[in-house]
C-alpha cells in the first residue's frame, strides 16, 4: 500500500513528503508553512478549518502554541444531554473533534526521524520503536509525537504491579496496566487445579505473568497484534519467565483444553476510531461473545474460565446486565461466583468528567465460569 503524501508550497516551490499517523488519521489536503509569529487564535483557526500547520520555528514555542490551542479546543460548549448514553456519545465526538483539531499543527522529520527544528528533542529512538526505520523526510503532527515520547518514556519507567513485586513494560499501542484493580482480582482469585492456563488477549502479558508466578507450571499467552506479542515477550523475558509462558499469535484460543482460561477483554461495546482504541472499545463485543462461546471447547472438566470486566458499558447504556447473562447462558456457561472490586483511578473520583455519573459507579469483576450441567 503507497503511503499518503503531504503537499505545499514553500517559497514559491512545491514540496511533499510522507505522511505518518499510527493514529490512521488522514493528511490535511491544505498545508501552510508558519513559525513563531503565528498566534494561538489564528493557529486555532486555521486548524478548525482542516488546514495543516507546517511548523519551522522553535520546537518548545511549538508545544506552547498546542497547549494554547488545546484551551481553545477545550472551552467549547458542550450541548445538554438527556442519558449518559447521549453523554458518552457526544463525548466520543468531542474527542475526535479534539483530536482532529490538535492534530493540524505539523511537524518535519528529517530520514532517520531527526527533527531540524531549534531546541527539538532527540526522538529518533521512540520514533524508530514505533514507526521502525525513516529512510526518507516525512511530517507528522506534534500531538502524535509527543504521544510517542510519552509512550516512550513509559516503556523506560514500566509500571509498578505490586502482585509481580516488578514492573510491566508496554510498548505504544498496547493496553497498559495501570488499573491495577484488574490484575489483583487474577492475583488473589483462588484458582483450580491442573497447572496449566491461556491468557487471551495477553496485551502486555501482565496476567499471564501474575498466572505463572501463582503457580501455573504452563501458561499460553496469545495475541493478534505484533506489538503485543512483542511487548508481552520483552516482558516475560524480563521477569525471568519465558520458558514457563509461551506467547503465540491466535484469534483467542490456542489448541487444547486448560483448567483456566483467562480473558480481559476491551470494555465497552463501540467501534473504535483509530487504531489505539481497540483496546479499549470492542464492536459488537465480538471479543467477548467469542471468549464465552470457545470456552467450553477448551476447557477440561472442572475447568473454569475468568472473565475480567467492568460494567461501565452497563451505567452508559452500552450493553445491559441482562445482555451479558444471555450471552453467558447461550455460550452454555454458568456464573459460579462473581468477585468485585471498585476503581481507584484518579476519573472515578472527578466531578468535572463528563463521564462522571457512569464512572463514579463503575464496578470491574472477575466472573469464574464454568460449563452449565
């Protein structure tokens, strides 16, 4: 496939070069070339209207120019809503307004992800993990690669999992754990007996690993997205367990049949708006309506299968309780406990998210599952 291209004139001269977005966002088919003296009103503008903002001044005037327009974006009104479903719908397209907006002010990148701009970061290695090798110039917008950066910096510092008494590294793109409530429902769930386990979904392998340091003598993580069979490798690797987990590509299930069988599935039932999302958003819950209906397939006789799930999506009228016992109770499956836990990320606590209602009574449970009679 011919990646996109940007296109402007510059001093009179055309110019053009690649355009990447990991985001999947689409060039801007106008470009102007600006600098320092552009103003945050007129940047906001001109990005309201589509037009991609070339920046050749100062790489910190630049971060400070998408922090004053990123106010802008944030000071809109936001019409009144009636349920919170309206409320998580005109979120959602609030956030792609957002994005689309902040996405206009442009960056140039030299081959090899250098950028000639004054008192620009070294980024080529947080680029090169992302984007692999630059052999030519191409534009990006500085929202993304200060996305980059970030990642970046996370995969460095890892986050803490106190269940591991060790830190997890995700790479960009893939689900990171910092929701930790999740992870010690797995730690602390009594498990059955047999030893061995799938992780499905593995992401950054975290609950494979939490598996195997419990006991599990065998544990198969699979994925379907390269970056996070790497990321889940790199990090089993690291925590001295690659020869007890094995990490392999599959649409959900591996071969076999396991004692336990574990899945953290995205948790809301929408269709993501770029690639990054789909850890999150799940159209038609297809991930999880294909977990509960290969269970018994692949589990043993008194095997159970773990589903990790918040019932967010049930408070923003995304799916209903009575939905997913359906689903449970279609896949041949019963409920033989569910064990709950309440957030404590820093959202569920915030009055001024527009997602309050629903957040402030969100619940993530672990449902062990078994086969009906």
């Amino acid at each position: 496939m011919t990646a996109p291209e940007l296109h402007w004139e510059e001093n009179s001269v055309p110019h053009s070069a690649r355009w990447r977005s990991e985001t999947g966002a689409t060039p801007p088919k106008r470009v102007v070339v600006v600098d320092d003296t552009l103003t945050a009103d007129m940047a906001y503008r001109q990005a309201c209207e589509g037009v991609g903002l070339l920046w050749r001044g100062d790489f910190q005037n630049a971060r400070l120019l998408l922090q004053a327009m990123t106010r802008r974006v944030d000071k809109r009104p936001r019409k009144p809503v009636e349920t919170l479903l309206e409320a998580f719908n005109q979120h959602r397209q609030i956030q792609s307004q957002r994005a689309r907006i902040l996405g206009m002010l442009l960056i140039p990148f030299d081959a090899g992800h250098g950028i000639s701009l004054r008192r620009a970061p070294d980024a080529r290695q947080a680029c090169e993990e992302v984007h692999g090798p630059a052999d030519e110039p191409y534009v990006a917008s500085l929202r993304e690669l200060l996305g980059l950066i970030g990642a970046f910096e996370w995969r460095k510092k890892g986050v803490e999992i106190p269940a591991l008494n060790n830190r997890i590294h995700p790479h960009y793109g893939v689900f990171s754990p910092l929701r930790g409530e999740y992870v010690e429902l797995v730690a602390n769930t009594p498990m059955p007996r047999g030893g061995v386990a799938f992780d499905i979904g593995t992401g950054t392998g975290v609950l494979a690993a939490v598996i195997a340091r419990r006991g599990g003598k065998r544990v198969i993580g699979t994925d379907q997205d390269p970056r996070a069979l790497a990321c889940a490798r790199e990090n089993l690797e690291r925590l001295g367990l690659a020869k007890q987990v094995d990490i392999v590509e599959a649409d959900l299930f591996p071969e076999g049949r396991v004692s336990l069988i574990v899945c953290n599935p995205p948790w809301l039932p929408a269709r993501p708006s770029s690639p990054v999302e789909h850890a999150v958003y799940d159209p038609d819950s297809r991930m999880l309506r294909g977990f509960l209906n290969g269970l018994t397939e692949h589990l043993t006789p008194n095997g159970e299968g773990w589903l990790i799930l918040s019932d967010l999506a049930e408070h923003l009228g995304l799916r209903t309780r009575e939905q997913l016992m359906e689903m449970i109770q279609a896949a041949g499956l019963r409920v033989i406990e569910r064990i709950d836990t309440r957030p404590t990320h820093a959202r569920a606590k915030d009055p001024s998210d527009p997602l309050y209602a629903a957040r402030s009574k969100e619940v993530t449970s672990l449902w062990r599952l078994g086969a009906a009679a």
